[in-house]
C-alpha cells in the first residue's frame, strides 16, 4: 500500500458498520486519515481487483461533477488480498431515514443522469434476474444461482418468488441507459453530519444503468412511519424513469436480493418479516398501475 500511495501506511482500528467487508481507519504518513476495505483474493470474486478499479474510475468522474463521494487514493493486491484505500469523512452513517435525508439522496441521485461511464450495466442484470432468464452478460453468477434457488427455502418465500416472476414475465429487456449507478444505496453506506449527507461510500459496485436502482433501494428503507410521504415521491419519480415495468423490474431485484443475503447467513427470523415487505411493496406498485 505504501508503494501505491506514496506514504507509511499505519492501522488504527475498525470503524463501525460494514455488514459484510467491514474498514478500518488508517493512518497516512503526513496526510489525512484514510479508510481500508480489503478483501480475501477467492474463486467467488475472481475479478475483484478489476471490479474496485473500475469503481476508482467511476469515483474520479462523479466527483468532478459534484458527486459527495471520498476520493479514492489507491487500489491494489497481494497474494493474498485486493485492497482500496479512500479519503476518511468525518461523519457518521445513517442511524434511521428521515424524510430530510431522503429527500436530500433523491437530489444526490439526480447527479447521476447521464453519468455512466463504465460498461457495467446493472440496469439488463435487474432485467435478467428478476425474469430469470439464462442468457446474457451475469455480473453476479454466485448471486443469480442462490436467488434461482430461493423458492426452495419455503413455501412462503416460494409464493413471493411466483408473484415477482409473473410481475415481469411479459417485460423486454430493457434499452440502454445512460445514467451512473451505485447500487448498494442503503443507510449505512451514507455519511451524515448535523442532519445533512455529507458523503455516499461504497461504491466498489457502482456501473452504469438507470438510477432508478438507486431510488429502489430507498424505497426498499422506508416501510415505516413517517416515511410514507417521501415513499410515495420516490415511487412517482421511478415511474417517471422507467415506467410500470421497469419499476416491476427493478422491485422484484431488490426483493430477491434482499431475501437471499439472510437466508444464506442463517438469519431465518427476519425471512418473515421480508416477506411482508415484499408483498407490500408489490400492492403499492400494483396500486399505481
């Protein structure tokens, strides 16, 4: 790492949050704190080292164009892991959504319009996964085997898995977009400081597509009082997007994805309680039909 960037590179400790890399904060030789994800080199993510230097890539080009992301100060490998260093943010991630930050991600959302600078398109991966279908560019083949399987976990999550299926049967695929797209915008992966988002991190998955994903994935945050509001805000403005189908698309993705990370880590308590979420979300999108 210190060949990279060009300074002594000292641990600190971890930082809180990280539901599945985890970071710690490290020290830079007369410079600025840093933070430090790093991964085991695995048969699962063959292509890390690639994937995260695409993201630094993607970084470079949002921030000049205003997008609250850290800079992202090196990429790199060992023999036995692929690591990335980026600017530490003095701020804490989201403890709860509120109307005001969820307001403020939708502007940070609109950033993204016409932004996709890297050929990785999330937008025909939704389309793919959530009709099941077997051909096509597979971002994810590990994930995409684990959701075909989902319907085997129980009868309940099975008739959840049949209602997205015929929600998206008749959809095409979708046409190119043009847009940058996160992908993994959840409470903990935006930076907060007296109520305004100061930082959006996480990006190593970040490609092109619509934003819609991005507004999907608040939408997904904000089954609870006093969300409503801005739930419904955040459903007009995908539907504006991408239309019925595209949302039925793109629901119908976060829903599996959402279902297959717990049940792969054994937390079968909140299977149930996803489910409902599911259910719901659908009559909501249903109910703007």
């Amino acid at each position: 790492m210190a060949r990279v960037v060009g300074a002594e590179v000292t641990l600190l400790g971890r930082l809180p949050g990280g539901l599945d890399l985890g970071a710690m904060r490290v020290q830079l030789a007369g410079r600025a704190d840093a933070v430090l994800k790093a991964v085991p080199r695995a048969q699962r993510h063959p292509h890390q080292l690639d994937e995260w230097l695409r993201a630094q890539r993607v970084v470079a080009h949002m921030r000049r164009r205003g997008y609250p992301t850290p800079v992202w100060l090196g990429v790199g490998a060992t023999a036995t892991h692929v690591w990335h260093l980026m600017d530490f943010v003095d701020a804490a991630p989201v403890p709860q959504l509120t109307p005001s930050l969820v307001e403020q991600l939708m502007e940070i959302i609109e950033l993204q319009a016409g932004q996709a600078s890297e050929p990785y398109d999330h937008w025909s991966y939704a389309w793919r996964l959530a009709t099941g279908q077997e051909f096509g560019e597979d971002l994810a083949p590990s994930l995409s085997r684990a959701v075909a399987g989902l319907s085997g976990y129980s009868s309940v999550v099975s008739a959840l898995v049949e209602r997205l299926r015929l929600s998206c049967a008749d959809v095409p695929p979708p046409r190119e977009s043009p847009d940058m797209v996160h992908s993994d915008l959840n409470p903990s992966n935006v930076l907060v400081r007296d109520g305004a988002v100061v930082a959006v991190v996480d990006v190593g998955n970040a490609g092109s597509g619509t934003r819609a994903t991005d507004l999907i994935d608040l939408v997904w945050q904000t089954f609870q009082d006093p969300l409503d509001g801005v739930r419904r805000q955040l459903w007009r403005r995908i539907l504006d997007l991408v239309g019925w189908e595209g949302a039925a698309v793109l629901a119908a993705t976060k829903i599996l994805v959402s279902l297959e990370f717990p049940i792969r880590h054994g937390w079968h308590d909140v299977v149930t309680g996803l489910v409902k979420r599911g259910h719901r979300a659908l009559d909501e999108l249903n109910a703007f039909r």
